[in-house]
C-alpha cells in the first residue's frame, strides 16, 4: 500500500479541548443517571478512552464492532455486525459513542438495532460530523467537530486499518 500523504486537520490539543467539552455537557444532562456507553469498533477506541474519563457519574462500557468501510474511502453501504453488546440495555441510558458520521449509514443501522432493545435512552456522540456525504438524514445529540468533505485517519480512524495510533486527526491528500 503506497504512503498517503497527510496534512494536519485537527491536532491532539484540539481533539483534547473537544472531549473535555463534550464531557461536561454530558455531565450536565445525565448528572447522577447511570450511563451504558456504547463504543462502535473499531474506530472508537481512542475517543471512548478519552471521553469516559471526562465523565463523572456511574457507567458501564460495551461495545459493539460494525464495519463497511474496509480498504474503500467509501462506504460499501453493507453494515457488517462483526460483534454485538455483551449486556442487555433495556430500559437504561445508552450513549453511543462513534468516532464518525459521514454516510450515516452505520449509524442508521446501530440505531435501528439498538431501538429494538428497549433502552430507556438512546443517544450519539460523535467526535467528527462529516456532512458533505450524508446519506441519510441522522444527527448525533453530541458532537465534537464538524467538518467537510475529505478522507481523514488518526486518532482511530483508519485506512485500510492502518494510521489508528496517530495521536492527531489528518487529510489523506489522495482522495480530497
Ligand atoms: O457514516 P458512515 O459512512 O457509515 O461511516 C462511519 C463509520 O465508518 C467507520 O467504520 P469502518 O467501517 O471503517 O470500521 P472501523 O471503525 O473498524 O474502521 C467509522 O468508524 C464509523 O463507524
Ligand atoms: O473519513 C473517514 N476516514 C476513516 N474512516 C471513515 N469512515 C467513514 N468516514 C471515514
Ligand atoms: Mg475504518
């Protein structure tokens, strides 16, 4: 696989100055509520890291692998379940937790699954809303950074699973 070439979109001070934002709104609506945070595998990993040391009253953590993307920069559009919750989550508080929204095609599926399970709550919080692709029409309740178009990797997010260690998010030149 050929070296992308990459330039700095948003740097780990930024993605750092998000997180401790988002966690305090999420501290300010659930207060002393017990929160089940869903991660989404596998680019979550980072963020859900992150932000759940931002958070303050009682939770658990689950996660759930799903993927579409593969070696593409665009979604193949079959949402593959490669890994479901360990815990039931009827009747609580959800809070998934995604690295991305662009298709909203994962995002619909997650919902629709997750919905079925009777949750008390279901909310999103997204780190990047990348909106220029939307397929369908979903918004996260929480979101860190909104962005246009463009192939981004780092801080989780991958390229044919490379780049997830990069500690700040970054253009992948080739496929502006
Ligand atoms: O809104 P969408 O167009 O559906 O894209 C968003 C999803 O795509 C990526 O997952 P991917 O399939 O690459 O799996 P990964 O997290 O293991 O990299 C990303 O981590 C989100 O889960
Ligand atoms: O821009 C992206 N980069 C990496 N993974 C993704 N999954 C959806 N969009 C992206
Ligand atoms: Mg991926």
């Amino acid at each position: 696989m050929p070296e992308l070439k990459l330039k700095t979109l948003f740097s780990a001070e930024e993605i750092e100055r998000q997180v401790v934002r988002l966690g305090q709104e999420i501290n300010r609506d659930y207060q002393d509520r017990e929160i089940i945070l869903v991660g989404i595998l596998k680019g979550s990993f980072l963020f859900i890291a992150d932000l759940c040391r931002q958070l303050q009253g009682p939770l658990t953590i689950d996660f759930m692998r799903l993927a579409s993307y593969g070696s593409e920069t665009q979604s193949s559009g079959i949402i593959e379940l490669r890994k479901d919750l360990e815990v039931s989550i009827r009747g609580k508080h959800v809070l998934v937790v995604e690295d991305i929204i662009d298709s909203g095609l994962t995002l619909q599926s997650l919902l629709h699954r997750l919905q079925e399970r009777q949750p008390a709550s279901l909310k999103v919080c997204a780190l990047i809303d990348k909106r220029a692709r939307r397929e369908v029409s979903l918004e996260a309740d929480y979101i860190g950074i909104t962005m246009d178009d463009g192939f981004i990797v780092g801080y989780g997010l991958d390229y044919d699973e490379r780049y997830r260690n990069l500690p700040g998010i970054f253009l992948a030149e080739p496929f502006e």
